[in-house]
C-alpha cells in the first residue's frame, strides 16, 4: 500500500513557492499533482510524489532548507478539522495528544511517540534514517518537526519555545538557519526525528479553548478517516457546497457544472447513494450553523450571510424549522 499525505502539504507548497515568486502551476504538472482534484479520492498524494515535488521546488528556489520555511506559513486549517480541534483543545498537551491519535490523517506511515524526560515532553518520529531514504525528503522532515513549534504559537497567542530538536540527517553549515528558526539547541546526525518542549507550558489552559468546537472538528475527522479514498457523490457535493457558501447559496445546477456533469447525472449519482442535493445542502447549513453559534464569537447576522441565507430572519426560519429553536436560544444553551 503507497504511503499518502494530505493533498493540502502541496498546496502550502504551491504559497512558499509565490513566496520566492516561482510559478508553481509548472512544477506540480511535471510531478503530476492536481491541487484542485474533482474526486474525494484523489484528495491526498502519494509520497514518491511528494518526494519528487520537494526536490524540484528546492531547485527553484535554491533553498535546501525549504521544510523550515514552509513550517512558519503553516496553518491548523491544513490539517482540516484535527488542526482546528488543536486551537480548540484545553491545552497544547491534550490538541498534541489527539494529533497523535489522528496522525494517519497527516500521513499514513507516520508513527508518533510521547516521551516524557522529567518536565520535558519530547514528541519523537519513530522512524529515522532507512524511511527518510526510501520515502521522505529532507525537507519534509524539516516541516514535520517545525510545524509543531508554529501551530503551538498559534494556538496559544504567545512564543512557546522547544527545548530541543533533533534530525536524523547531518546539518553541517545550515546549523545557524535551524537554530535561527527554533531559537534552541538543534543536532543534527541523530537516532531520530523530533523536538522538545517544556511540559509545564504544554499544560497551559489555551484562550482559544472550546469543548463543542473539539467535539465538532473530531467528528470531521473521524468521518473523513474512515472515508479516506471512498470519492462517494455525496462527499464531493457537501465539500463543494461548504467552499461555496458563503458567496451566496449554491443552486444545483452550478455545483454539477463544477463537477463536469449535468444535474439529472447528479441527481442519479445523489439518488444511488440514497440523496438528494436539498437533504445535502440542508444538513450542510445546519452542521456549519451549529459550530458556528456554539463558538459565541460570530454574529448571527454574519453567521446567515456566510451561510448562503438572503436575510438573518431566513437563516432564523430555516434554523428553527430544523432545530425548533432560534439561533439565539440555541447559542444561550451551549454558552
């Protein structure tokens, strides 16, 4: 079985590469990546591909140390619904613990592994040396232990610094970059691939903490792991309806023009699998409407605009047809 990764590794390529204003489309054509794939299943990439990817974004760009680069625009959003459920978690300790669990998300061969060091925490990559030859890219790694140290800070609004960072591979005369980037102690030439950090911070309750949201985006997760691969109709067509929300709500027509059929072959593809667009873009709104009000930091007015409801007193109506209560009230009984 290929190894894989998430589909969004190669779109935050495609923004370091306008960052040292290469032209990315040329590239991921020679590799053979599409960032805008119109099936679920073709929504992660193959590693070897990935593999050939970083090499030629490196010759680009000059750039050896690319990883560190693309780790500092990193986003929890790359990691869909787990990198959101980590801004939401009660700690950085408890978003890093439920990373681990998911971590297949981020890549199917990827094994994890918490070592506590008296109030250190080291968060360890248990392969090393024989994976970065057959299937990684020294630039991989580089994201795979930076990215860490950046949705840490995000997630808690302040510089959290590691303690330490280890490479599997020989630094040499990049040391002063990588130690420029995590401001700590970095090895080169060791048994593993991995950073540490201070447990005490670890332990921080986070002001972005919020129990709801956590429980939302693990569902996310959890249904986008045991479908990984599946490309069914009805994910592709939820998928597309969330992206186009919040222009305004999305007729059938325009999302079976945007999956290159017409919409009686939607409507049959929907129907085999027991759907129907209106059940979809229903349930959609709803879902959306619920993470949103329990966050209690967006207005009910924006919440029916982003939404695709003409007016806050439609997305009201619609609201409480489903529920039987207003969006306020349904804000006050989860604050």
């Amino acid at each position: 079985m290929s190894v894989t990764t998430l589909l969004t590794i190669p779109k935050l390529l495609s923004q370091v590469l306008s960052v040292y204003e290469v032209e990315p489309q040329p590239i991921f054509d020679q590799v053979g990546i599409d960032l805008t794939p119109q099936d679920l299943k073709d929504d992660r990439v193959d590693m070897l591909k990935m593999r050939e990817l970083w090499q030629l974004c490196v010759q680009a760009t000059g750039n050896t140390e690319l990883g560190l680069v693309a780790a500092s625009l990193f986003q929890p959003a790359y990691l869909k619904g787990i990198g959101l459920a980590w801004m939401a978690s009660a700690n950085l300790e408890d978003g890093l613990r439920r990373f681990v669990d998911n971590s297949q998300l981020m890549n199917t061969a990827m094994q994890l592994e918490l070592i506590e060091q008296g109030d250190q925490l080291l968060i360890q990559y248990q392969h090393g040396k024989a994976v970065l030859k057959e299937k990684g890219h020294q630039c991989a790694i580089q994201l795979g232990v930076g990215f860490f140290l950046k949705i840490f800070r995000l997630a808690a609004g302040k510089t959290i610094p590691a303690t330490a960072v280890y490479f599997s591979y020989p630094i040499g005369d990049s040391l002063a970059v990588y130690e420029e980037y995590f401001q700590c102690p970095v090895y080169g030439d060791s048994d593993f691939n991995g950073i540490a950090f201070s447990k005490s911070l670890l332990n921080e309750m986070l002001p972005t903490h919020d129990l709801e949201l956590v429980a939302l985006n693990e569902a996310v997760v959890e249904k986008y792991i045991q479908n990984m691969g599946a490309g069914q109709c009805s994910e592709k067509v939820l998928r597309l309806v969330v992206e186009l929300l919040a222009s305004g709500c999305p007729t059938e027509e325009t999302i079976a023009f945007k999956m290159h059929m017409s919409k009686r072959t939607l409507q049959r593809k929907l129907a085999r699998e027991k759907q129907s667009y209106s059940q979809l873009l229903n349930n959609s709104r709803m879902a959306l409407a619920k993470q949103y009000l329990v966050s209690n930091s967006i207005a009910v007015t924006e919440i029916s605009y982003q939404l695709g409801y003409s007016s806050p007193s439609t997305f009201a109506r619609a609201f409480k047809q489903q529920t039987s209560i207003s969006p306020l009230k349904y804000r006050e009984a989860y604050r």
